[in-house]
C-alpha cells in the first residue's frame, strides 16, 4: 500500500510517546508540509522512558524526546491530556480527564498507543514504573534500609533491582522462572546474571506470586514477604483496548503489513503494533516502525530492516541483546573484558547478549540484520577474533 505525501492534508497520531515522536521527526524530514496533530493521555511533551529505570535517582526532569531525536516541537499540533475512547471514519474520539468527550478528524490516522503495565486487578497499592509520575512516586519511597519487593526478573525488574540496592535499600526480587530473564534466555546466561545479583545483596526468589499488596507478597506457596515497597514489573500490553477486536492480534497487538498499515489511511507503530503476529516492544523497534510508516504515508522506499536490540544497565554493566533469543539455543561463551553470549540453534546464531563488549555489539547488529546467520563455533568462540571471521568462507 504506497501513498503520496502531498496528498494527505492532515495526519493524526494518537499516542505521545518514542513512536509518535519519531512518526513526526521522520515525517517532517522527508519533506511533509501538512498538519500533523498529536494526541496523548500524557500531560507533557514526549519523553524518552528508559532513564525512568536507569536514572531514577540521577534526573530531575524527563529527557526530552523531541531535541533527542531533531523534531521542532513547534512543528507538530500536540493534543495533550486527551485519551482515544473510539475509532470512527477518518476520525477519533477522545476523553480528557473531565469525562468530556472530543472528535479529532484527520485524512491519516496513525496509531501510536504504546503498552502499559499489566499487574494483575486485585494486586492493590503496589507501584509500577512507566511514566514520569511513575518515577517519582517510587523515587520517593526508595529510601535506605525501605525493605522492596520486585516482582518480575525482566529488564524492568533488573533495572530496578541495581538502582534500588544502590540507594541502599533492601531489594527482593521475586519471578517464577528458576533465573532472571528466563523466559527469554538459555539457563546459563541467566545463572551468570543471577551471580550478579547475589554478589550486590538482592536475594532472588524463584517462586509464582499468588498475590500483592502495598505491604507485600505472597508466594505461591503461602509464604508472605513483607514488604515497605511493592513494584510489579510482571510486563505490559498494548493499550488497544479501545480498537475494534477485528484488527488485533490474541495478545492485542493491532495487526500490520510490513509497511505498518492497518487498513486504508490507517496505520500503527511502536509497542501497540505487530508484524507478522511478531511485537517488537524496545526503543529501536518502535523507531524503525515509525520510520517505515513514515516511508508509507511519504510514498518512498522504506528504510531496511534492522537486528532488534535492546540496550539495558544492570548493576553496573552495559547489556544488550541483540537478534531474537530463546531459552532452548545453544550456548557459547566469548569472554575477554567482559563476555557475550552467543545463542545457536544448530549451526545457525539466532541472537546474543554482550556484556560491556561493543565491539561485538556492532558485529552483532551486522549480522543478524537479516535474520539468524551461519557461523563455525569454535571460531566465533575466540574473542581475540572478530565474529566476521566465522562466517563460512
């Protein structure tokens, strides 16, 4: 589905976050002249939500996500304070935060929604960490000697875990897989990660959680962790839910061709969208989705496709995974200056995590940017080597 630019007078984008900013700066660059109009349930101009994580006690004020990614704000309509109820023809209609109800009309719609925290309805009093306010009600309970409970051993719950235990306070994180990161990596890496914790005083719990409260946890097998600071960090969903079922995916994601589009004049990007039944929920899947539709709507050629890669800081060590893992892949280890892991599935590298190596990162992206590539172990296995050395001659 190709679309002329100039044809289009006007664009709505209802989401205010990476994607949507991104949407707009790659619109704008590639020579959009029309009405762009943003529409967020956010109260601020888009920031970027990593640091809410990683520099939780170190900024005082959001990254501003338009001078990061070179998009004059005065460029775009924003809408703030608004969340999208229904999606009509050629239109949306929203709610602001009185109850009263507003129509926004657009030729193009982009959808631009992102995810939420997902804990469970009956988990009452406990934090999450998405956004800015977020952040700053849990920077202030995370005081030295406050006894925390996190629950979920993702990137999220990593990331909180190292940030807390720095402030001083007592961290306990709690997941139902036997290490962190476990549905996403073989067993060794995660027991690799799992040292890392210990070594800085959190105590790791491999248990279900049966319920939560903002005084503490209880495990699945009746045990209760008290708890000064609840965090759930048990993942996210796409917020879709105001979409007709028609166009999503059984987890919600809006289903999209390989250009983000929905239906005609419709489109969706970043964390709510979903290629192929595949979501890609990490800051630069969401950029490139946004830059895809933006070639769409623009009627050039899409940028090519890239590894996707998620960047983490976790107790004081630079990860990033990039390619897609899975706990069953082979394992093998580089290790000089810190170490990647190298995830195979026979002869093929499906994925690896590089911790404070970026040299392999770089090669990393290069070659799973077209999907998993052939390599000899063994020479992939000397890290005095570069990994092109093991591509087959």
């Amino acid at each position: 589905m190709v679309h002329d630019g100039a044809r289009i007078p006007a664009i709505l984008v209802v989401g205010g976050g990476l994607a949507a900013t991104a949407l707009a700066g790659s619109l704008r660059a590639g020579g959009f002249a029309g009405r762009i109009v943003v529409a967020s349930d956010e109260t601020r101009l888009p920031y970027d939500r990593p640091p809410l994580t990683k520099e939780l006690f170190t900024r005082d004020s959001p990254v501003d996500l338009c001078t990061d990614l070179g998009l004059d704000p005065a460029a775009v309509e924003w809408r703030l304070g608004l969340r999208a109820t229904r999606l009509r023809a050629g239109a949306v209609e929203f709610a602001d935060a009185d109850g009263r109800s507003e129509v926004l009309a657009a030729d193009a719609v982009v959808l631009a929604t992102g995810a939420r925290p997902a804990p469970p309805p009956a988990w009452q009093g406990v934090h999450v960490l998405s956004t800015w306010d977020d952040a700053q009600r849990l920077r202030s309970r995370l005081t030295p000697g406050a006894g925390v409970v996190v629950v979920g051993a993702g990137w999220i719950g990593l990331e909180l875990a190292g940030t807390a235990t720095a402030a001083g306070a007592r961290v306990t994180l709690v997941d139902g897989a036997a290490r962190p990161l476990g549905a996403l990596l073989p067993a060794p890496v995660g027991a690799r990660i799992a040292t890392w914790l210990a070594d800085a005083g959190v105590t790791l719990v491999p248990r279900g959680v049966s319920g939560a409260s903002a005084t503490g946890v209880r495990l699945d097998d009746g045990t209760h962790l008290p708890a000064d600071v609840v965090v759930a960090a048990v993942g996210a969903r796409p917020a879709t839910g105001w979409l007709p079922g028609r166009w999503l995916a059984p987890l919600g994601h809006v289903r999209v061709d390989d250009r983000q589009a929905v239906a005609d004049g419709l489109w969706a990007i970043g964390d709510c969208a979903a290629v192929a039944g595949l979501p890609d929920q990490h800051w630069n899947a969401a950029v490139a989705s946004a830059q895809r539709c933006a070639a769409a709507i623009l009627g050039t050629e899409p940028p090519a496709r890239r590894a996707p890669t998620v960047f983490s800081a976790i107790l004081g060590r630079a990860v990033d995974l990039v390619g897609r893992p899975s706990p069953a892949l082979d394992v093998v280890w580089r290790e000089e200056r810190g170490w990647t892991a190298l995830l195979f599935q026979g002869d093929s590298l499906a994925a690896g995590l590089t911790v404070d190596r970026p040299r392999d990162v770089a090669a990393l992206r290069r070659l799973l940017a077209d999907g998993p590539a052939r390599l000899g172990r063994d020479t992939a296995a000397d890290p005095a080597r570069p990994l092109r050395d093991a591509l087959p001659a």
